[in-house]
C-alpha cells in the first residue's frame, strides 16, 4: 500500500541540512544468533561466568560448525591468545558503541578491517584458551561493559538454558524505492540516524536500491512518521520516511541491517 503522504515542512536537517536537533541516542543493530540459517543452538547463561552476561553456544558435535556475524559491523579485532582467555577470537564493531565477541574459535576466516554482514562466516567452533571443550563464547558490549544479550530485540535467558533458532542470512532480497523530497536533496548518512555524519546526499526522484533496512531515528517525511532506515551502500543510510517503497513499513524479504 502506498504510504500517505504528509506536509515536508520538518525535518530540515535531513532535506537541506538545517535546523540540526541535538545528537539523540543511537539504537542498537538488530543483533541475531550467530549461526547460518535455521541452525538450532542451545546457549547458556549463568551468574559466574566472565563476563557475566555472555552466552556459550553448544550443540552436538559442533567442533568445526560455521560461526557467523550476528550484525552488520567492521571486524577490528582477530587475535589468538594461544592457550589463555578467549585464545581465537573475533571483534566486530557495529557503530554507536555496540560491539560483539566470538571466542574460542579454531580458525579465523575474516582480517581486521573487513566489513562483514548477517550471515558471514568469522569462523568455527574450537575449545582455544582456557576452554574446556568446544564451544562458542558470544558477547555483545556497550562502549565496552558486556550487556544482556538480545536476538531480533528480544532479551536472551537469564539464568539457564535455552534453544535459539537462527534466523541469520535467511533473508537475502534487496528492495526498491525512489526518494521523493519535493525538490530538496536527501542527506546521506554513515548510519541509521540524524546523529551520524553526512556522507553525501541524493536527489529528488532518484530511484535507489536497499541493501537493508534497520531502526533508527525517528523521522517525519513525505511518507510519515518512521524509525527505519535504509542502507543503499557500504556506510550510507537514508531516512525511509521520504522513500516511496510501496510499502508501509518494512519491505517483505529485505533482510534487516
């Protein structure tokens, strides 16, 4: 259904790049499980692990098994710490302080500074460091301080054990749209939110394909009122409120950044 369309007299930051609001906070990526599509693992929390809120991911026979980005990022870590610690383990930066760990692993498959997507093998399951057995041990951090783990927004079990489906990579469609400003060029983003850096901008009636789509600030445009974002190149974000997409809301079978 076509999104209804609305005055273009806010949001001046976005079209034209005037009246600059305060920086807002920036949402946190849609992290999901870190293994290809449709795998089911097991995760356990508890008390005194360290840190305390990551997760070990275990199922049978997994020594080998494929580990995968759980968000979009730039990898800024990989480093094997031999018999100690986390020994093989990946880093990926996500922007807005959000970070995630995969240790333990026995072998790498991506260098610092590569960027990497839903779905991208890291690496695999090992017991390296101070494992006792193989495993997976995933963190997602906050400028640096480990945080309850989320998949898809919804909080993991803390304490215990549960089953996690992996919906990572499944969706593998891109969508359309045309930016519609009346005129006015669009700023271009570096993220999802009026708060990233202006990396350029696109003008009216410019037909754009989406990568991705994600949750950020919420913006006032042609189309309405909406928090999502669309990602149309490494790094470049445009407000999807001022993309007609023929869609109210998310685009059936664009994966989420």
């Amino acid at each position: 259904m076509r999104k209804r369309w609305i005055s273009l007299l806010v949001t001046g930051l976005l079209v034209g790049g005037v009246l600059a609001p305060a920086s807002p906070a920036l949402a946190a990526p849609t992290f999901k499980v870190p293994f290809p599509c449709g795998q089911s693992w097991s995760g356990q929390t508890r008390s005194d692990h360290s840190p305390a809120y990551a997760v070990d991911f275990n199922r049978t026979d997994d020594l080998g098994d494929p580990v995968v980005a759980s968000a979009p990022g730039t990898v800024d870590r990989v480093t094997d710490l031999g018999g100690t610690s986390y020994g093989k383990y990946v880093r990926i930066n996500h922007g807005g302080g959000y970070s995630t760990y995969y240790a333990h692993l026995n072998g790498f498959n991506v260098s610092v500074g590569q960027t990497v997507g839903y779905g991208k093998v890291l690496g695999w399951v090992g017991s390296t460091g101070g494992s006792t057995g193989p495993h997976l041990h995933y963190e997602q951090r906050l400028n640096g301080n480990d945080i309850q783990v989320r998949f898809n927004g919804t909080l993991g079990l803390y304490w215990g054990t549960r089953s996690y489906t992996s919906d990572n990579g499944c969706g593998s469609g891109t969508g359309n749209g045309t930016v519609n400003t009346s005129g006015t060029p669009l700023t271009v983003r570096s993220g999802p939110g009026t708060g990233y850096a202006s990396v350029g901008t696109v003008a009216d009636g410019t037909r754009v394909t989406i990568a991705c789509q994600t949750s950020g600030t919420t913006v006032t445009g042609t189309y309405g009122t909406s928090s999502i974002w669309d990602r149309i190149g490494a790094g470049r974000f445009i407000a999807d409120a001022y993309v007609y997409t023929g869609h109210d809301g998310y685009i059936p079978g664009v994966p989420r950044c």
